[in-house]
C-alpha cells in the first residue's frame, strides 16, 4: 500500500514538473525574445503631403518601386499562405505579427506587458488606431520608412512634398536586423538561434568585402527615385529569396564530372557532383529552419526502371522536444564547397540493359511533405504555392565520353574572392582552388 503511494506522488511530481515546465520555463514559440522585436514598431502619423500610410499613397509618386513591392514576399507577409497555416498552428500569436504587420497601426491589439517573456500571458488592450487594410499591406512602405512623422531614406539631398530624413541605417545591414536574426530562448540550443541569417552573414567574408544584404536582395538600379525626379543610385524593391527559384539558383554552382569520363565497360565508374555556395554571403539554406537541399542521382534503363539510386541532404536537423536542440548543420558557409559522389558499375558489355541514363537533381524545400499535409490537413493550408522545387537538373546518357556539366552562379568579383578565401586557406590558393572559385554569370 505504502509503495503505491509513493509510486503515485513520484507521478504526481513528476507531472507537476512537466507541467511547470511547458507553462512556465520553456517558451511556447521557437525563440527568445528581444526589446526592439518583442512589441511593434510604434504607432506613427500621417507625414504632411501624403494622405495615406498606404502603399498605394507613396506609388503615386514613386511608381516603379511601388509595382516592384507589390511581387514582393515582403508585400504578401501576412497573406502568404504559408505564414497563414503556421500562424493558426501558434494560435495566432502576436509575436509573429510584429515581423510580418511590424507597424502599431496594422495590430488590432497592443501589448501592454509581456510577464516573464511568456507571449501567452501577455497584457493587451485594443488598438483604437487599427487599420485593417494596411495590415494586409504586410512590411509596407512605412513599416520601413516612415517613423516620427518624417519619411526617412539612404539620400542626404531629399527635395520631397513631404518632410525626409536622411538615415544611414538604409545603406547598412541593421536595416534588416531586426527580423532577420531572432536569438535562442531558454531551453533552445541553436547554433546562431533559429533563423540567424543575419549572424551567418557578419563577419563572414562577403560581410568583410563591404557586401550587405540589400547587394543580392534589392539589386542597384539607376532611375528617377519618384516620378519627375533627377536620375539616381538607387535599389530595386524585391527581396527575392528563398521563395523564389531563380534566386536560389544564382547563389549556387553545381558541376557534375565522371571518373573516368569515357565510362568503360565493367569498370566502376564515380560521378562527382560538386556543390558551390557561390553567391549568397550566408549559410545554404539559411533562415526557417526545416529549409533543406536534396542531392538525387538514378541511374535509369531505357524503360525509366531505376536500377541505382542514391540521395543526400543538406540542412540541419533539430531536436523539437522536450528542449530545442540543433544535432546537426551541414549547410554550406560563403564560397563554401562540397562534393557528393556516387558510384556505378558500368555493365560488362555496353548495351547489354540497353541505353542508360544518369539522373541527377538538386531540390531545394521549404518543407518537407509531411509538414506541407500536416498544414493542410490541420491548419487550413490553401493555395499551390509550392513548397519544393528543382534548382539543378540533368539527364547524361551514359555512351560516353561523359561531358562536364556546369550550372553558374553569381559571378563575384575574382579579386575580392582572391583576398576574401586567402586568409581561411592561410595563403595563396593553388590552380584548382582558384578554378573552383570561378564562377560566371550575372554580377551580385
């Protein structure tokens, strides 16, 4: 009788430990928190000589940056679908809000208190100043620009119909900070928290070559700032990323060789597909954290019979529960390669199982299947918006000699990779690192 007694309150602590645990220690969403992302941005008036907070207010005269935002992610922060699923999941916590609608004038409510950091226990009153429609703006013009009042931007010499400022945050990375590295909280052991593609990217070497964010993410252009205006430096309002293919494409090389190329019968034969981070001056993938690569190659008869296959994943893995843990990273840093190599064995007699073919993909996901069903089965998940696509492809009869196959990135400028890879390597860099760091296409 006794021990079951004590069985039973050994249950009972430990019941209640797990329960202080999950309501009182660990945070309910994947980050900490910090002071200038843990509330909105605060509330802010109309500037004179506009009507509206609205984007629709700026694009009046500042066309082409307006009709660019409005393809943008940044636009859509609210109504993406994906963000949409996720939201509902966290039971549409305000914290997300703060990223996604960062304007006090887009939030229905105001945070008064946070109690301990704990986001389900905040404090939170009406916001009189709610405007619905410019919510569903997302990171809209002002979200950015408009603070006090005045209209703030990256020029000294502004001549506007409404008041501006310069700021020199504009031309820097810390314009992006703030949402773009959210730290670790308790009971969450990260490498560089979460979604840390800022901390990636400092000190690393694009970062130390005088590359920010906005160098791939809002190319320069030269144009009229607002209609009328006089021909300026300026950035294209896009912020490509993650989200779109050709983006993804440019930040990577891929080149796929055979050893040995004329692919003699009976011999084992290793394809090599090296894989370049060479465009993107953060980690692959970077930000959400269940964004991953796939390396796939099949080796397929001329019935399209797989007969040999191997896969490989690049991104990290992380330990959920009970405590947040990153096991494993092995996505790829700045300039950063890797190679994945496969082997076959030619058949003893060519044409003996008939043409061969090898395939070969590189798929880049923003979620797994598995996530992508469980978001639309529970959380109401709409649209086709996909969350996987192929960012290298290759189909190589096997006939020999087999060709060297090159997909190219970004081409960075050679001297500033020469001075950049230099200190990592601990001097000069032989013929087959220099070739290795070549990479053609369009400039970053």
């Amino acid at each position: 009788m006794k021990k079951g007694l004590w069985a039973l309150g050994i249950v009972g602590l430990l019941g209640l430990g797990v329960y202080i645990f999950y309501t009182e220690l660990r945070p309910v969403v994947i980050f900490g928190l910090r002071e200038d992302f843990s509330h909105a941005i605060p509330f802010q008036e109309v500037p004179e000589g506009i009507d509206s907070l609205k984007a629709e207010s700026c694009g009046q005269c500042h066309q082409a940056i307006y009709d660019e935002w409005k393809t943008s992610i940044h636009a859509n922060a609210l109504d993406d679908p994906f963000f949409q699923a996720y939201w509902k999941r966290d039971d549409k916590s305000f914290i997300c809000l703060n990223c996604h609608t960062p304007l006090q004038n887009q939030q229905p409510e105001i945070i008064t208190d946070i109690p301990r950091d704990r986001v389900e226990k905040a404090v939170k009153m009406p916001n009189p100043n709610y405007d619905p429609a410019l919510a569903h703006e997302g990171v809209t013009c002002a979200a950015c620009h408009v603070r006090d009042g005045v209209i703030r931007g990256p020029y000294e010499d502004s001549d506007a119909p409404h008041p501006t400022m310069y700021d020199p945050i504009f031309r820097s990375m810390d314009l992006c900070y703030r949402c773009h590295q959210v730290p670790s909280g308790p009971f969450q052991f990260y490498n560089g928290g979460p979604c840390g593609t800022y901390p990636e990217f400092e000190g690393q070497h694009y970062f130390n070559q005088g590359y920010i964010c906005q160098t791939c993410h809002m190319p320069e252009v030269e144009r009229p700032v607002a209609t009328g205006g006089p021909m300026r430096k300026g950035r294209k309002h896009l912020w490509r990323g993650g989200h779109d293919p050709e983006q993804v494409k440019r930040a990577i090389t891929v080149k796929l060789t055979a050893d040995p190329p004329e692919l003699p019968p009976g011999q084992e034969i290793e394809f090599l597909m090296e894989f370049t981070n060479s465009g993107a001056g953060h980690k692959l993938p970077t930000g959400d954290p269940d964004r991953f690569f796939t390396i796939d190659f099949e080796i397929v008869d001329q019935n399209g019979e797989v007969l040999e296959d191997q896969s490989h994943t690049m991104g990290r893995w992380i330990l959920w529960q009970p405590v947040i843990w990153e096991v494993w990273d092995n996505r790829l840093k700045p300039l950063q390669s890797r190679n994945y190599r496969f082997k076959y064995r030619m058949p003893q007699l060519a044409g003996m199982e008939g043409p061969l073919t090898l395939k070969t993909v590189v798929t880049y996901h923003i979620q797994t299947d598995a996530q992508n069903k469980m978001l639309r089965d529970k959380w109401g998940l709409t649209g086709n918006d996909p969350y996987n696509f192929p960012v290298f492809e290759s189909e190589i009869p096997l006939t020999g000699p087999f060709p060297d196959v090159v997909q190219r990135g970004y081409n960075v400028n050679h001297e500033k990779l020469m001075a950049a890879y230099q200190p990592q390597c601990g001097g000069e860099m032989d013929g087959k690192q220099v070739d290795r760091l070549k990479v053609e296409g369009k400039n970053s």
